[in-house]
C-alpha cells in the first residue's frame, strides 16, 4: 500500500512531475507515491525523473486511461 498518493489526473507533462517532486522532496527515505496521471507524456517524463532525482520507480501501469506510478523515496 502506497504510503501517499497523488492523482494529478488532467495535468499535462511537466505538471505531474513537478508536483511528484515537491511531494517527494520533503518525505522521508522509503515513502512510496502512487503518482496517477492522465497525460500519456507521462510515460516517458516520470522514468526519467526518477532517474535522475534518484527514486526507485517500482512499477508503472495503465486501468482506464489513467497511468499509475509507483515511485519509492530513497
């Protein structure tokens, strides 16, 4: 169970990002963020932050036009 989510459903990219980020920034090491988002961009945008911000992307899926994000706090 994700410890915080964050639906960010109708934002476009770079929005859910930016949001992941500043809710991230502040949580303590091994938070988990289910990041739901609307914006197919999103797909490409979020593994790439947590690449280079240093977060464990955990998984990724798509249910009924909403992409699900499961990124670990290190």
């Amino acid at each position: 169970m994700a410890d915080i989510t964050l639906d960010t459903s109708g934002l476009k990219c770079p929005m859910p990002v930016l949001r992941a980020q500043k809710t991230l920034r502040d949580a303590p090491a091994g938070t988990v963020l289910t990041l739901i988002s609307t914006d197919a961009v999103s797909l490409k945008e979020v593994p790439l932050f947590c690449e280079q911000a240093g977060y464990a992307l955990e998984s990724t899926s798509e249910a009924e036009g909403r992409y699900l994000f499961r990124i670990r706090s290190l």
